[in-house]
C-alpha cells in the first residue's frame, strides 16, 4: 500500500477518523482532466470524525505513524489481530520520544475531561457538591483513567475498541437522529395546520402535495455502486469516453490520496451527481437536510456490499470482486427517501406522545419556579417590612434619648459659689498670688484661719447661734462663742 497512513487508518477501523481524501469535483472542467498516472494527489487533510475525543484520537495515531518499529509491525497484522489487541502490545517497543509524547497527550486530554465534567457540574447545579473526577472519568472507556499520568499498551488497546464500536454505532445513531428530525418536521406541519380555518388548511394541503409532487419529478436515479453509476461519473465528471470504462483505472482516478483504499468521503463523493438529480438548493420542496441522508445512505449500502472485511475501507481487490458480481452489472431499481418514508405512522403517535409528555413536564416546571419565585417575593416583602420596623425602632430611640439630654438643668458657677456636691467643711481654694486686702496682714493665725471662712459660712454659723439661743430657756446666759478675745492692754479708752 502506497500511503502508510491509508494503512494505519484502515488497521485501527478509523477510516472516518482519519480521512484525508480530496475527491475530484463533480464539476471539474473535462479539458483540464489528466491521465490517472498523471494525476496529481492532493495533500493529506484531516477530517473531524464527530467523536469527542476525535482530536486526542488523531494525534496519538499521527505519532504512533512516527515510530519506524510500529510502521513495520502494522504490515504484519491483520484486522482481526488489532481487534484482539494484538498491535497494541506493540506499543511497549517504540521509541522513547513517542511514548514521552504519548504521555504528554494523556495528561492533555485527563485534564481537558476533568474540565468538562466540572463545568458540567457546575451547570446542573452542583457548586457545592465536591466532584469526585475519578468516578466520572470511568465513562469514558477510550483511556485508563486509573492511570492519568502515561499512555501505556491498555491505553491504545481501550482507544482502538471504544473508536471501534463508536464508529461501528455511528450509522444506527445517524438514521435515529434522521427519523427524529423527519417526525418534528411532520409534527410543525401538523400544528400549523391547526391554527388555520377551514379554507386556509385545504390550501396549504394542496400546496403540501404539490410540492411533493415536484420534489418526486426527476430523473431515475442510478444504483449507487453500479456499472450505470460509475459510468456517469466516469463520463460527465471525469470527460472520458463511457466505451472505454475501465473499473481499475476508475479506482485509480477516484483514490484522491493514492493510499490504496476507497474511504468513506471519496466514495460519497461519487454520488453527487446522482444527488444533483433529486435535490436543488434553490427549490422550495428540496431539503437539503435530506440530500446528505441520501448521501449516506448510499454510501452506506456501497459499503455493506463491497467492505468484505469490514475495515470501513473499500480496496482495489475489494472494487474489482465487486465489479463482478451481478448486482453490479444488474442492479435493481434504488429508492429514494421520499419512496421510503422514515418513520410509521406508529412511530409518529408515539412521538407526539412524548412530546405532549415533555410540554407537560416543562409546564410543570415552570408552574414550580413561578410558585417559588412568588415565595421568594412574599419573604423579601417581609424582610422588606422587618427592615422598614427595626429602623422606626432604632430612630424613636434616638429622639428619645435626644429629649433625655435636652431635659437635663445645666450647672453654672457664678463668683465663689460652692456647688451642692461639695460639703460645708471643705475648705475654699483661694487663687495663688492673691493679694491680701487690708488690714489682714497682721491677724494672726487663728484669727487668720477665722478669716479665712467665707461669709456665707460666717451668716450660716450666726443663724445656727440665734436659732440655739431662742431655744435655751429663761435665765441661761451663754456667751457667745465666737466672740473674739482682746487683749486688756489693747483697750481703747
């Protein structure tokens, strides 16, 4: 085989993982085609497979293709030995480079899975509920999550089969979501319908079928896979002479990347022209959605009656087998999707059940958040209302306390006065470096002491003694007690 990474794909069951095939346009100008030994092969291009781990899933293989040992290994094994896990024990053997590399990538792609499942959790609703990504990771069998750290010989054996049985799935899911887009579309039509009178609905039902009608009108459609097909292509795209149909050199013509092998896209690409005979961008009753189903659709039954060994590859041995049988020089009549409606009429009901079963459910819902946020709404008012008392009580307070202070008499000192507080007995501090008044300079210190009592005291001591002696009885004579004492040789005459 002339392209190792042909080789490669076809061994791991990746066809539609790798595709780096340009078919020749159905378009092409028929002057400017070349002889198929002198064809120029367009570059390798990777083509996204739809698969989540599609980028972690190429690089591995596009460093594994850089090992010399792995390269030699891959032509001495065949599908089956892959199957069993056979190649990947290999992986023990390649250089120290690629392994380093290998690990690289695990660490890359544990890290960006890890990431997802937390954003995912974020988004339920769990920001408080811690993540256990070691749980998680068991859903995604194409890695050892055990192991997070190098790629080892289970990481490839788990990358082959989960690539494997994913691709292997991809056709039953396709038709699936086809059939669901098919019952939606019906089911809007039918809704509409609903909402129109009497008149209005008989038109649009006329106009429904016409439209079918003319969608139906149209060339027959070849066989995919038959000598009919693959006569029209070799005349009308490639300009040859149909007398001179060759199946090998219309193999060699078709194999855009020279690998050896028909993959998926180079062979979708021979029924274009077939396509173009039911389906136009720029009709009304054309979908375009349906063109590609039809697409694969043939591309499907090519594969299913060609693909002996299921590599999801088609050889030249495998083509030219196939050109001999019957069913290619003599194929029945194909028919289309409007011939071969998607869904039953059975399908249908259950599927507008469901969809009364899911309105129902998010009306439900929806009733349950407006009842909440109505609770949410009535609590605020109340804290609202709680908020509104706690600051009439905290400013009544304040007034209170204001009228307290107000109501209070100020205390003033006015010359010597003493203040209530302070006692009868407690002496009053004169001023330092008062000067004394006259006549004071020569008492003495008893006298001076006497002097010293300020005169209110003085008139309050004078009314206790008048007051004591109103109250002696008759014929008690007191002197009285504070009268000074002069000296006899200091009588004035």
């Amino acid at each position: 085989m002339s392209c190792l990474k042909g080789l490669l794909t076809s061994c791991l069951v990746l066809a539609s993982v790798m595709s780096w095939a340009k078919a020749v346009p159905i378009s092409i100008d028929k002057t400017k085609v070349k002889a198929p030994e002198e064809t120029v092969k367009e570059p390798p291009q990777s083509v996204d497979t739809g698969l989540h781990y599609d980028r972690y899933l190429r690089e591995v293989i596009d460093f594994l293709e850089k090992d010399q040992h792995f390269r030699e290994k891959l032509h001495n094994t065949d599908m089956e030995d892959i199957k069993q896990g056979k190649l990947a024990k290999e992986l023990d053997f390649v250089s120290h480079h690629v392994r380093t590399k290998l690990d690289e990538l695990k660490r890359q792609e544990v890290s960006r899975l890890r990431t997802l499942i937390k954003a995912k959790q974020d988004i339920e609703g769990g920001n408080d509920i811690a993540v256990d990504h070691q749980a998680l990771l068991k859903q995604f069998e194409y890695l050892n999550h055990m192991n997070p750290h190098t790629f080892e010989v289970e990481d490839l054996d788990r990358l082959i089969k989960s690539a494997t049985k994913d691709l292997e799935n991809y056709d039953k899911e396709r038709h699936e979501e086809f059939k669901r887009y098919e019952m939606m579309k019906e089911h809007e039509r039918r809704e509409h319908l609903k909402t129109l009178d009497e008149e209005d609905r008989k038109k649009e039902e006329e106009h429904y079928e016409e439209m079918k009608k003319k969608h139906a009108d149209h060339p027959k459609v070849n066989h995919p896979g038959s000598k009919d097909q693959l006569k029209e292509v070799w005349e009308e795209a490639d300009g040859l002479d149909p007398e001179d149909f060759d199946p090998k050199t219309f193999f060699n013509l078709h194999d855009t990347n020279g690998d050896g092998f028909f993959d998926e896209q180079e062979l979708e690409a021979l029924f274009t022209k077939e396509l173009e005979k039911i389906y136009d961008p720029t009709n009304e009753e054309d979908d375009m959605v349906e063109m590609e189903e039809e697409r694969l659709r043939m591309r499907e039954h090519v594969m299913n009656e060609v693909d002996t060994n299921k590599d999801r590859l088609v050889s030249l041995d495998e083509f030219l087998v196939a050109t001999k049988k019957k069913e290619f020089l003599e194929p029945d009549s194909w028919e289309t999707l409007e011939q071969n409606q998607a869904y039953t009429e059975e399908e249908m009901r259950e599927f507008e059940e469901h969809l009364v079963r899911q309105e129902e459910d998010l009306n439900q819902k929806a009733a349950d958040l407006q009842k909440q946020r109505e609770d949410l709404e009535r609590q605020q008012e109340q804290l609202n209302a709680q908020k509104i008392e706690l600051q009439q009580a905290v400013e009544h307070m304040e007034r209170l306390k204001t009228q307290k202070v107000q109501s209070q008499p100020e205390m003033h000192l006015e010359g010597n006065a003493v203040p209530e507080s302070l006692g009868h007995d407690q002496p009053p501090v004169l001023p330092e470096h008062q000067p004394l008044s006259p006549g004071h300079q020569d008492i003495a210190p008893e006298q001076q002491q006497q002097h010293d009592v300020p005169q209110n005291q003085q008139d309050l001591g004078q009314e206790h003694q008048n007051i004591a002696q109103e109250n002696q009885p008759p014929g008690h004579n007191s002197p009285p007690q504070d009268s000074p004492k002069v000296p006899l040789e200091h009588n004035v005459p």
